[in-house]
C-alpha cells in the first residue's frame, strides 16, 4: 500500500542526510523505497553515487519502514542503529546520474529484544529523463532505451542487522555507564 506519510516523517535524519526521496510500496513486511539519483545528490562523483552507499540507502528504507509501523501504531519515529552487514554485492561500481534507484527491504527476523535482520535489494527502473550525462563515458545520451539498458541492470543485495532500542534514552545511559565503568 502507498505511506500517507512523506519520508522525512519516517527516517530519523535531517536535511542532506535523508537520502531517499518516497516510499513507494509497504506491508507488514517489507517496504519499497525510492532515491533518484542526481547531479547534486550526497556523495555524487563523476561517474555517479558509489556503489558502497548503497547499504546506507538500504539502511534509510529500513528506518523508514520501522518508521511506518510506528506511525501505524500511533507511535512516535524512534532512532536505529545499524550493527552489520552480510554479503554486500552490487554489480556496478557507481549508481550514475539520471537513475531512479529502487530499494526493497524484507523483515526477515525481529526480537523482542529489538534486533532485526532484513533482506535488502536494490534496482534501477530507469532513468528520470532521456537527456541524463551517462557520467561513465562523460557523452550525452540521448537514445532512452540503450540507457535503459545499461541502468537496469543494476542489482545489489544484502543482509542487514539492525538494532532499535525500546528506550533511546535508557539505552544511552546504560551505555555511558557501561563505558565509564569499563575504563575504571
């Protein structure tokens, strides 16, 4: 089902820091997320946003999924951490200008004791205009199915482990206890 909610109720970061721009899709399970990749986008280079952001992009879905389920209960948006990542592949060194970046996250496992694990993806669907840079080879495109092509072969995968306390608060304290205690 379509979020009522714009993103930026949803994922506990502010300004240039939210990376996606909606949410597409979203059950009890999994949500869909979309980032269109643009010429001043964060951590946008030459040939296009590295690869490697793509695990914050799956991490911001996850946030915002867990963000949906709060809203849904009548609860506020609560902080995440993300504690790893398992067998991080993408196929492409860089996500290039102009790609409309489509990121799906799957509760696979979530504890009462709030640790989750969620099975990520990420796609491309296109581009969001026939005249985007194809920042790899630094030529115009113009041809929207030869780019089609190229950028829809893009896929990344993992596994991420993530943890959301009941209480930040109470976790913070209990961990600067925890620190002031260990080095004592």
């Amino acid at each position: 089902m379509k979020s009522a909610f714009d993103i930026n109720e949803l994922v506990p970061h502010s300004g240039l820091m939210s990376l996606l721009d909606e949410v597409l899709d979203y059950n009890a399970e999994s949500l869909s997320a979309r980032v269109t990749i643009v010429e001043d986008s964060l951590l946008v280079e030459d040939r296009g946003v590295p690869a490697w952001v793509g695990i914050e992009y799956m991490a911001q879905a996850i946030a915002a999924y867990s963000g949906l389920m709060a809203k849904n209960a009548g609860q506020e948006v609560s902080v995440g951490f993300l504690l790893g990542t398992r067998k991080y592949t993408c196929n492409r060194a860089y996500f290039p200008v102009g790609a409309r970046v489509k990121i799906s996250v799957y509760e696979e496992l979530r504890g009462d004791n709030g640790l989750g694990v969620f099975r990520c993806e990420i796609t491309a669907d296109g581009i969001s205009n026939n005249m985007a840079t194809d920042k790899t080879t630094d030529i115009e495109v113009n041809d929207i199915e030869t780019k089609n092509i190229e950028v829809n072969d893009i896929q990344a995968k993992a596994s991420l482990s993530v943890f959301q306390p009941q209480n930040l608060d109470d976790f913070l304290s209990r961990q600067k206890l925890s620190d002031q205690t260990s080095t004592n």
